[in-house]
C-alpha cells in the first residue's frame, strides 16, 4: 500500500470534516469538543493554515495534519487520522511533508499541545521525536467538568 502526501486542497475539505468530527464524536483525543462545518473548517485550515498536507491511501484521503504560525518562529501542529479505516504511517507520511515545509518557511521549531488524556497523541509525537516543553494545567474542560493539562511538545528545526 503506498502513501500519497501532498498540500491540502479545497476538494479535500469534506472528507477532512469527516475524519476531524469523527474524531471529535470519540472524544477524549482533541481538545474540539464541537463538530465543524465545511465552511468552519476550510477557513480555519485551508484558509488560515500556512501548512496544510493531507495523505491518501489509493486514492482515499486517510489523514491531514496542519501548522499553525505561532508567531516568534514557532507553529502550532495538529494531526488527524481516519480511525474508521485506520491505515499504518499516515501520520510519519504526514509529519515528514510538515516538517519540510515548516523547515522551508525557516521556522524555529514545531509544537504539538495535547491533552492530558491524549496517551495516543502523546506517544505519536515522542515517537516522532517531539520532546516535552510545558505542561499547562487544567487548561482544557471536558463536556463531562472534567479538567485535563495540555501537554506542549517541541520539536526543533
């Protein structure tokens, strides 16, 4: 099975409103805690993103992932998968074509920030090599009051 990794683009917007609202309706692995809308989502990512890829799997997108400029050198990341139809290496696929792009803007250095609860998205970016940087306490509330730390997570450029 070979990978696909490219710049997001508009016709891409619906099927990562799928994968990002599943992801939201699992709950407990992003911080959205409200489904977006195609029009939400493509002025918040497409729009807004200096760094958006999404990978494809034969064809069908299977995840995307989007950096943020932070300001000071710094982008914010965040990755999405399809955990529907899961499929191996699509974040590594997705984070190497990130990492190029955010070198190529000449940034200082990428962060992740994930909730406490996140042990998926935590062990992602160490794998990937993110190191710890801040913990931000009871900085996310659930819908059930329950309050969670945001992790940040750096990696250098």
């Amino acid at each position: 099975m070979t990978l696909e990794t490219r710049t997001m683009r508009l016709e891409d917007v619906p099927s990562c409103v799928a994968i990002v609202n599943h992801t939201i309706a699992l709950g407990g692995s992003t911080a959205y805690e409200e489904p977006y809308t195609e029009d939400a989502f493509a002025a918040g990512y497409l729009n807004t993103a200096p760094v958006r890829n999404v990978t494809l799997s034969e064809g069908r997108l299977v995840g995307f992932q989007a950096a943020f400029d932070a300001g000071g050198g710094l982008y914010s990341i965040g990755t999405f998968a399809d955990q529907q139809n899961p499929v191996k290496g699509v974040g590594r696929a997705l984070f190497a074509k990130t990492l190029a792009d955010c070198r190529a803007r000449g940034g200082e250095a990428i962060l992740a920030k994930i909730t406490s609860d996140n042990s998926a998205g935590l062990a992602f970016y160490s794998a990937i090599g993110f190191q710890d940087f801040e913990v931000w306490p009871d900085d996310h509330t659930r819908p059930n009051g329950v309050k969670v730390d945001r992790i940040v997570k750096r990696y250098p450029l």
